[in-house]
C-alpha cells in the first residue's frame, strides 16, 4: 500500500501459465475493500500473452464496477503492441512510472 493506493507488481511472463497468481493477488486486492486507486506496475514483464491481457481487462472492469481508478505502469514490448494494435490502449489508464501514477490521483 502506498497511503491510500494499492500497488501490485508483477514481473516476468503473463501468459497462460502465471495469469493465475495476478488473478489471484487481484482478488485478494478486491475483497480486501478495493482502495480509491490500483496501481499494476507492468514494468517487469518480460512477455504478456492474449491471456495476461484478458486479466487485465478483468481488472480493468472490475475497477470499473467498484469505482477504483485502475492505472498500468511501465507499459513496454509485447502487452504495448497488443494494446495499440487492438485498440485497448485507450481503455486502459497509462502512466509511465508508479509516483507519476500516484501524484495524478
């Protein structure tokens, strides 16, 4: 937690294989009392699959239905093509680092 923020790191692939374990940190996140602000810092990922994406998409939604403002950081690589190519990118809030993420609250 940063004050009132969640921050939730992942690294790494997202792919078939580990998209578990953030569904799993992100429902833990969501039944905790979702905070004003998720922050998941995709700066570590090393390879996102259509399968990490639809986990965040997901969150994205899922954000939406609480009222909890949801912001990727470090989007780089893969999951940025992917998101540029499907159009997704604009559904998504981008920030290119946690404190930039945090200040814009």
């Amino acid at each position: 937690m940063h004050g009132t923020a969640c921050v939730v790191e992942t690294s790494g692939e997202l792919d078939y294989h580990h998209a578990p374990v953030l569904r799993s940190e992100m429902t833990r996140v969501w039944e905790a009392g979702p905070p004003p602000t998720v922050v998941i810092d995709v700066t570590a990922l090393t390879f996102c699959d259509s399968t990490g994406v639809a986990e965040l998409i997901t969150n994205l939604r899922r954000s939406g239905a609480l009222g909890t403002r949801l912001v990727l950081v470090g989007v780089h690589g893969t999951l940025e093509r992917i998101l540029a190519i499907t159009g997704l990118r604009a559904a998504f809030e981008l920030s290119p680092s946690v404190e930039e993420a945090l200040r814009q609250r």
